[in-house]
C-alpha cells in the first residue's frame, strides 16, 4: 500500500512577530511535528487519525465521621486546590437542602472558598410514600441547573459540589462533564444508596422515559466524602435500600461479607439500621470488593456484570412498578433485591448453579429485609417488554450469573457475561412467581409499606420503624431526609393509584393477581380461559 504525503502550496507555518522594535523576530520551536500526513490506501481512501491522553479517571474516597460538621477546617482538603479562587457551586435537593444545605454552604464559606447554592426539587412524599428525588433526575432539572450556574458565571476552574443521594450525585456528574467540556466534581453523598453504589462510580447519568440513567457519561469525582453521620436523618426503608447494594457485591464476591451483612440484619433489623459501627462496616466492606471492579474495569467483563448483577430484571421491575394499577413503586435497591432473586432462577435453569445457591438467594435477601418477590400486578410480559431497554440488551437480554454463593460463573472463553433466551428469562419468572405463591406473608419493609399504602388509597405518612421500647411507632422524624416544618404540609397530598398511576394494560399486564381474587395463573390474561 503506497503513501502519499499532502502537498500544499501554502506554507507549513507563518512565524508571528514581535512589534516591539527592541525584540528579535522569533519562529516557534516545538517538539511536535509541524505536520502528521495522512495516507492514501489501495482504494484511494486517505486515511489519518489523532489521539491524546485523557484526564485521568481518578477518585479518592473519605469516609469520616463529623466531615459535614467540620467543613471550617477540612473544606480546603476536600475542594481541591485548583478550585479554591474560583466560584464554586452546590447542588442539592429541596428535602436535603431543608436538613444540611445552609450549614454545609456556610462551613465551606467559612473555610474561605467562595460558593453557592443550588437548590433543585425533590418529592417529600412520592408514590411508593418516601421523600424521592427520583422523578427530577430529567434532561430538563439538568438544563435548568446549566442555565443558573453559566449565568451566574463559571470558569474552567470552578467546582460543582453534589450534596444528596445517588439522584444529585448523578445529576451534579452529568453537569460537571458538560460544563466547559469538563470540571471539578465533588461528591458530599448523603444517602446509603450514594455510599454504596451511586457515587462509587464514574458513571453520571439522568433518566429519560424509557428507562433508567440512559443519558449520561463517565466522568470522575476528584472527591467523594461520606460522613456515617447523616444517615441519622435517613429514613430505614432508604438505609436498607443502599444496603442492598453492597449485599449485591457481597453475594457476587464474598460469602464473607455476605454474612457479615445479613446477620446483624437478621437479628434485629431496627437495631442494626441505627447502628453507626455497622453501617459504616457497610460501606467500607462494599467499597473495598467495588474499588477492584472499578480500577481494573477494563481487563475483564467481570468488573461490569459485578456491579451489574441483578440490575436487568430489577430496572424493568422498578420502572414497571411506576407505571402498574395496584402496585406500590419499589425503590431502587429493593428492584435490586427481586432482581438478583429472579436472575438466581436464570442461572439454575442454565446449569450454571444448584438448587441451593437459588435458595440462599432468598434466604438472604429475606433475612436482610428486602423484598425477594416481583409485585403482584406486574406481568411475565410487562417485565420482557422493559428488558429491551436496559444498556446491556442487544440481540437478547445479557448478564451475569452466580455459580454459587460469592463466585460469579465464568464462561470457557473466560468471559462473565451471558446471554439469555427470553424463554430462559420466562421460565425463571413462571418459577419465581410460583415460588411466590406458595410462600408465606413477607414481613419486608417494602411489603409492610406497601400493605399499607394500597389499603389506604395514598401513600403512609412515615415509613414502618420502631420506637426505643420495641413497639411499632410512626415518627415524622425517621423519613429521607427529615424535613423542615414549613414542607410538611406536602406530606398530606394523595398519590393514590386511582390518580396518579399511568396504567396502560397493553405493558403492564396483571398475572394472578392475588388482590384481585384470580386464580394462580402464569398465561396471558387477554388470552387466558383459567
């Protein structure tokens, strides 16, 4: 193959000068090539090409007991240097903003940097009857963020700060990379969720309304803090929900810390979820099995289906669980939850594990206090259809399978991803659901929340806790986040399934619904004779 460099007429460079009479005329002297031709190949295609070395994508991660109290002193360390002249902006969520947002914007003010506030909506009360910023992670609250922030005025060395959960982590992630092509990010993650999964990524992303995180970018934090005391305003149903999350990296990776999870919980479920030494064990023992993953992504497929597990089923569940007449929305971690439950029953079904491993499945995330059983009113169907729309779908669903307890199942090829026929995917619903039928009541809090909300038309007024005397209590205070007394009045609006469930039928099928009276019955309801 002949090539053929570009000859141009014009000249390869035009050296400036210096007005100033006393200077000499000087060409510029670089180390670079002053041209890189292209070629030309056999069928007379000029080929070429650039590259460059990226930023690095590169956190650190502190976890420390008081960080919030103590932004005077430690707000310096945790902003880095190359922002500390520039203007520097906070992001955070109405509900978290009403608990920490003027202190926190105060300490790092009072630590000399200059920084503001930005406030972006959340729900103190949405459909599943949790304080969720969920329905806000939108193109359009990121563009009205943009919008404020470039107005205001912004330099290339400015910093976005992401005060809240998972959904302003993500949020502040995604407007970091765009801005400018790029700025500093700065994680402050209040939630469980955030310290366990959502800020322990590269990935930034909002939602769209097909699906989860579809529009998004990697794109790394400089600094995520994670300060165990603010889960003390953090509601259980959302601690247990972060929670899940690292039972999924334990279940994939450690029989270990799979105990050393589950147990505690297992025990006294109330107790553990307000313990500090154990939560905080949590997220150390989560982020050490993740930080491999996530350091080493590149290698091995392993470190995308790790994080991963479970998530195929559970994004199709969680979304369906919006959209579903009689089914009171599931958050997150708890899709996750009947997710890894449901991808068990994959994995028996191909050979790849025993009996046994689907059992600990159950046995585990039940005793941790999540959800293990898809909602009734959600369809086989329904839950196929959404599948389409999860990232790792391509000709057919894909993901990976545990081989046994702690040991992800590895393909010949050396590979962990797996695809799956959707006869594979409905045979593992028909028995999860079977399974189901036949268990006893489920004493999860999802379930106990979810009773309550359906039988009274709107979401319950507090999560399910439990006082200091061990008996059943309603405190406005145990919600995610507290709020302020001037929000609480936003707890009396009706979500009602009646009203505020978009049910259309067609993707959102009803199989044996146990509510309703039908029989157990796994076939299509608009065909069925049963």
């Amino acid at each position: 193959m002949k090539t053929q460099t570009m000859n141009l007429t014009q000249p390869k460079v035009t050296p400036g000068t210096m007005e100033n009479n006393s200077m000499k005329t000087k060409t510029l002297n670089l180390a670079q090539p002053k041209v890189t031709p292209g070629s030309i190949d056999e069928d007379n295609v000029y080929r070429n090409r650039f590259a460059r070395p990226g930023k690095p994508l590169e956190s650190n991660i502190i976890i420390e007991s008081g960080a919030l109290r103590n932004l005077e002193t430690r707000g310096r360390e945790i902003i880095p240097e190359l922002c500390h002249e520039a203007k520097n902006y906070l992001v955070v969520d109405e509900i978290v903003d009403s608990v920490y947002g003027d202190k926190v914007l105060q300490g790092f003010r009072d630590a000399g940097l200059d920084v503001y506030k930005i406030v972006t909506p959340a729900d103190a009360v949405d459909e599943s009857g949790n304080p969720s910023a969920e329905r806000h992670k939108t193109l359009a609250v990121f563009s009205n963020c943009v919008n404020e922030i470039l107005e205001s005025g912004i330099s290339k060395n400015s910093c976005i700060i992401s005060l809240g959960g998972g959904v302003t982590n993500n949020l502040c992630g995604f407007i970091a990379s765009s801005l400018y092509r790029g700025v500093t990010l700065v994680h402050l993650t209040t939630s469980m969720m955030g310290m366990t999964d959502a800020a322990i990524d590269f990935k930034q992303a909002v939602n769209h309304q097909l699906g989860k995180n579809l529009l998004g970018s990697y794109y790394p934090a400089a600094n995520i803090v994670i300060d165990p005391e603010v889960l003390e305003t953090l509601s259980k149903r959302h601690i247990l929900n972060g929670i899940s999350e690292a039972l999924k990296h334990a279940l994939c990776q450690s029989r270990k810390v799979t105990e050393a999870i589950v147990n505690p919980l297992d025990e006294d479920l109330h107790q553990a979820l307000r313990n500090s030494d154990f939560l905080e064990m949590v997220c150390r023992d989560c982020i050490d099995h993740k930080v491999p993953t996530l350091t080493h992504y590149n290698e091995s497929d392993f470190n995308e289906m790790v994080p991963q597990y479970g998530h195929a089923i559970a994004h199709a569940v969680e979304h369906l669980s919006f959209h579903s007449k009689g089914v009171s929305p599931l958050l997150h971690g708890e899709a996750v939850a009947i997710g890894m439950c449901v991808t068990a029953e994959v994995s028996r079904i191909l050979g790849v594990c025993d009996e046994s491993t689907v059992d600990e499945h159950y046995s585990y995330v039940s005793r941790a206090g999540l959800p293990v059983y898809v909602p009734d009113g959600i369809g086989i169907e329904a839950i196929q259809n959404k599948l389409c729309y999860d990232k790792h779908y391509v000709k057919k669903p894909t993901m990976g399978l545990l081989a046994e307890i702690g040991k992800m199942h590895c393909n010949r090829d050396g590979s962990f991803s797996v695809e799956v026929d959707n006869e594979v995917i409905n045979q593992a619903l028909v028995n999860h659901m079977k399974r189901r039928d036949n268990a006893d009541r489920c004493t999860d809090l999802y379930t106990i929340e979810a009773s309550d909300t359906l039988k009274s038309g709107h979401p319950s007024s507090a999560g399910f806790t439990v006082s200091s005397d061990g008996s059943d209590s309603n405190p406005a205070s145990d919600r995610s986040h507290s709020r302020s007394a001037s929000l609480d009045s936003e707890s009396n609006r009706s979500y009602g399934p009646a009203t505020t469930f978009d049910w259309d039928p067609m993707t959102a099928k009803s199989f044996g619904t146990r509510q309703q009276g039908i029989s157990n019955c796994y076939c299509n309801p608009w065909e069925c004779s049963c």
